[in-house]
C-alpha cells in the first residue's frame, strides 16, 4: 500500500508530500492543476520510462520518494531475490532523473537499476488510465486478461519453453537446410581459411615475444655499449683497475688499519661481501652480452613474421587466441556441413517430438483459457449490471490458429451495450463511456488476483454522467474494500465515496507557477464537490446538494459494510 508519495521539483510542483491512507484515495482539482502530474511522479518511482522535459524549468534533478507498507508476498518475494531486506514491512522507493537523461535508484537505501524499479513496480501498484482501454482495442492483447484471471503464467512458461525449443531446431533446420551450391561455396572458403591458420603455426604469446625480440636486436648497439662500458667500471683494464679491485684494495688496507682503529673491524668483510656483489654483476654483464649478439638477417625474420601476423589478425582476431578459436570454429563449421545430411535426419526426428510437445503444452493453454473465458464473461456481465448497463452482452470469441509464442488462442471480447443487438468486437461497438464501464468491470473480475496491493484509476470516469457515474463510483468503492484505490476524476458522485479526498490546487507566485496538494475535511469536500458540480457558481443549494451526496454515499458505505452484505 503506497503511504507517502514526496515529489521534488517535478513539473510545476516544487516540493509537496501526500499522504495516502487504506481504502479509496481521490485526486481532485481544476484542469491543468497538476493531477496529471501525480501520476507521471507515480510511473517516475515504479520505473517506467520518464522524459527529462519532467523536470521543473530551470532546476537541473527531480526526485519522487514512494513509501509503502503492508507489502504482497510478489513484493517480498522480489526483495528476497535481489537480497534487499524489507525491514520491518516499510519500503522506501527513491528515484532522481538529471536533465542529462542520468537516473539514481534506490530501494530502502540500496543503489538499484531503472529495470529492477520497474519489476519492483510490478508487484507494487497497477496504474489504470486511458492506455488501459487502448489495450482493450487492441484484440492482440485480449488473452492477457484471461490468463491474469485464470492464473496461466505457469502453464504460458511452460508452453513458451517447449515452443523456443520447438523454433531452436526449425532455425537449425533452416540454416542446415542452405542449397548445395552455397554450400560447396562456404567448403571452398573455410577450407582456404583452414589451409592458412594451420600452416601459420599460431602460438599464443608469439606476437608479444617476437615484439619484444625485435626491441631489444633495434636497439642492441645502445645496449652492447652501455653493457661493455659497466663491465669496464667494474673489471677495468690494463692500466685502470675495476671496481672489484678498489673495493677489494680497500679492503686489505681497512684491515691493516683495524689493528689500531677497533671501530673500523666490521668493514674488511662488509666491502668482501660487496664484491662478491660486483663480481656476481660483472658476470651477469659479460653473460649479457654474449647474450644479446644476433645474426645479420634475424630483424628480417622477425619483421616477417610480424607481417604475417598482423595479416591473419584483420582476417580472423586482433590475438593468436581469436584466431585459433576462429581455426577451431571453421572446423567445427566445416565437420557441420559435411556431416550436415545426417544431422538433418537427426533434427527431423527431434522437430516432430518438440512440435508435440509444443501443441500438447499449447492444448492445455487453450482448455484452461477457454474454461476461464466462460466464467470471466459471466463476471464482467454481472459487473456491467451493477454500472448501469443491464442489458450489455460481453462474451470472448476464441478461434484456433497456428501455434505462436502465445499459444493457438486468437481471442476477441465482443461486446453490445443494447438489447437485440448481436455482441460484435468491442473495438467497433463501444463508446467512450462504454469503454470505461467494461474497463473498470474486467479491472474489477481481475481484482485480488494480480498480487498488487494499490490501483491507481486516471481519469477512469471519461464519457461518464449521471447515474453511470454514480455506479462507477460504488464499483470504486468496492474495490477499495479489498485494495487502496487512488483515483484522479472530474466527477462528484465519484468524490463523494472517498475515504481521503486530496484538493490540488495551482497558483503564480513571482512570476512562477506552483501546484499544492490539502487533504480536504469535511466542509472543504462539500465546498470542492459543488465546485465541480457547478463550477464557480457556489451558492447555498450547491453546497446543500454537494452535502446530501456525502450523506449518501457514507449511507451506501455503511450499508455495505453491514454484516451480510458484499
């Protein structure tokens, strides 16, 4: 259940906190107020794609912070997968979006993905607008609402798995399947390019070895003189003695002196130990540059082999290991074709298993959706006749057709709101008012069985008057008895059956605009709902009538609340 919403500099709404409570929440407010405006701070927090253009003019972040509590086992489940702890039952949901398209996530405290928060927000709320009955045109969608009411999502995985299966081994088939003449082609191809890596000898870490070889044979003269020079410091020559001499010299005469001087006794072996260093360098040095002599043509080799490696690697992978694994895969491709007759025979029988599999998941799909079309209709028609239309006809035309990733199942709701006339699909035969009567009666068959624990209805009340506005808001009402409802309207016999009725007002300050949102009391929902009701006209009759339809309403609410009612 959402708690708390914070919006933070999100349109014209600078900083403002509502707090929501159980049962059925109402937005009211002027056109062009800012009603809208909680709703996309809504789908802000629950992850759906939000447009930087949201972000207050010249501010450069918005943030919304949602709170929930009471949280649905779908909600805990999620946490305890992704190791967020839900505490003690409180959820804090915190999303900022930059003017530079960046987002930061949290949930209670943990840095979380724009995609995690919207699979959070899945389990969360259910947000019912106009796209809602845009669905409801759209036929293709249609067997989505009676597997959310007959609880398929078991057997669709299921029937899903053994379909990808089914189309894994029709790809292969496909691909095994090419015309010889492409085939002798792609033979004659991976044979050169077989030929080619294997007479190239690849060895991995040759190109780096080889690379270093031919730094050290360019500069081999610099090297030999600097070598020769240090061996000369330390071995010396004819007429100048070494390092290793003087140190050993010095020794002795340290010795001598000792004899007189006890302080100068531990340097004698201190300076034999020292050339014992410089005589283990001198050596390494001459070794060195035994080391480092190199034939005429030896940079030519290496140039060449360079050459013919930097080749290969345009052809088949910046390393030795990409070309080797390209030498491996064109094998296996090559084996693939030539054995590619036997391996079809193989895959023919494989595709008749995976195709009955598949229709038999696909028959049990469509048993358990036809059985639940049958009850899902009787349950909107009911709903319908408690919105007012008593003679309205809803049913679900179900035709079999090819297997696809949704089964076999081609389903339409054919819908007729007057008595005599045949039930045709409700794209060509619902009104605006219509539409959302039938839509809010399959939201309501549904209800309890998504999981989530808050219903958020936008404008759900289009093409609505009269006494259908006065059974949609019962139907609101009752659903608030089993979920939170928040609901943005315009009409007042809809307002009128809140439990928290929220007023959301806009005003210029400064040469700004800004939107607050007040909790109403008592009089101040009498005084918003003659405003609706008559707009800015209020006079005392109004504000009667606008206090009789509260009367009523908490009359309804109470008498459905009364033991032995539903």
């Amino acid at each position: 259940m959402l708690t708390e919403l914070t919006i933070e500099n999100i349109a014209v709404i600078e900083k403002t906190s509502i707090c929501f409570g159980a049962g059925f929440n109402c937005l009211t407010g002027e056109t062009g107020a800012g009603k809208s405006i909680i709703i996309d701070a809504v789908n802000c927090v629950t992850g759906e794609k939000t447009s930087r253009e949201l972000i207050r003019s010249g501010e450069k972040s918005a943030s919304v912070t949602a709170v929930f509590t009471c949280l649905t086992e779908n909600t805990r489940s999620l946490l305890s997968e992704n190791e967020i702890d839900p505490g003690d039952g409180e959820l804090i949901v915190f999303r900022r979006i930059y003017a530079d398209g960046k987002n930061s996530c949290r949930v209670n405290d943990r840095p979380v993905s724009v995609a995690f928060l919207k699979s959070l927000g899945d389990t969360l709320i259910n947000i019912h607008g106009q796209s809602d009955s845009r669905n409801l045109l759209d036929s293709d969608k249609h067997f989505e609402y009676i597997d959310m009411f007959a609880q398929n999502s078991a057997l669709l995985a299921e029937y899903r798995k053994d379909f990808d299966s089914l189309n894994d081994i029709r790809r292969e088939i496909r691909r095994l399947s090419a015309d010889e003449s492409k085939k002798l082609k792609e033979l004659d191809m991976l044979d050169f390019q077989i030929a080619e890596l294997q007479g190239a000898n690849l060895r991995e870490g040759e190109k780096d070895e080889l690379t270093s070889r031919r730094d050290a044979v360019v500069n081999a003269g610099k090297t030999a003189a600097a070598l020769n020079a240090a061996s000369a410091a330390l071995d010396g020559d004819e007429e100048t003695p070494g390092a290793s001499d003087l140190v050993a010299e010095a020794a002795v005469q340290i010795e001598k002196a000792a004899e007189y001087i006890p302080a100068l006794a531990r340097f004698p072996e201190q300076l034999r130990e020292m050339g014992y260093i410089l005589d283990e360098a001198s050596s390494e040095i001459v070794a060195q540059i035994d080391a480092n002599s190199y034939s005429e043509d030896e940079i030519n080799q290496i140039e060449e082999r360079l050459d013919k490696l930097y080749k290969l690697s345009i052809k088949y992978g910046s390393t030795e290991r990409e070309m080797i694994e390209y030498l491996d895969e064109a094998r296996r491709r090559k084996n693939e074709i030539e054995t590619a007759d036997e391996r079809l025979e193989e895959l023919n029988g494989l595709f008749d298993i995976a195709a009955a599999k598949a229709k038999q998941s696909a028959k049990k799909l469509s048993h358990a959706r036809r059985d639940a079309a049958k009850r899902f209709a009787e349950g909107v028609r009911e709903e319908l006749t408690g919105l007012d239309m008593p003679n309205a006809l809803f049913e679900v035309a179900d035709e079999l057709g090819a297997l696809d990733e949704n089964g076999v199942d081609n389903m339409c709701f054919l819908f007729s709101a007057n008595r005599g006339e045949k039930p045709k699909p409700l794209t060509k035969t619902a009104s605006g008012g219509e539409l959302s009567r039938v839509m809010l009666a399959i939201k309501n068959v549904l209800s309890g069985r998504d999981g989530v624990a808050t219903l958020i209805f936008d404008e759900i009340d289009t093409g609505i008057s009269g006494r259908a506005a006065g059974r949609v808001a019962e139907k609101l009402y009752g659903v608030s008895q089993r979920a939170q409802v928040i609901c943005v309207t315009h009409l007042a016999q809809i307002a009128s059956f809140a439990d928290h009725h929220y007023l959301i007002e806009k005003a210029a300050k400064d040469e700004r605009t800004f939107t607050s949102v007040t909790k109403l009391d008592e009089e101040g929902r009498a005084t918003e709902l003659a405003r609706i009701g008559s707009g800015t006209n209020l006079g005392a009759l109004q504000l009667e009538n606008a206090r009789d339809m509260l009367r009523r309403a908490e009359e309804f609410k109470a008498a459905s609340s009364a033991p032995g009612t539903e």
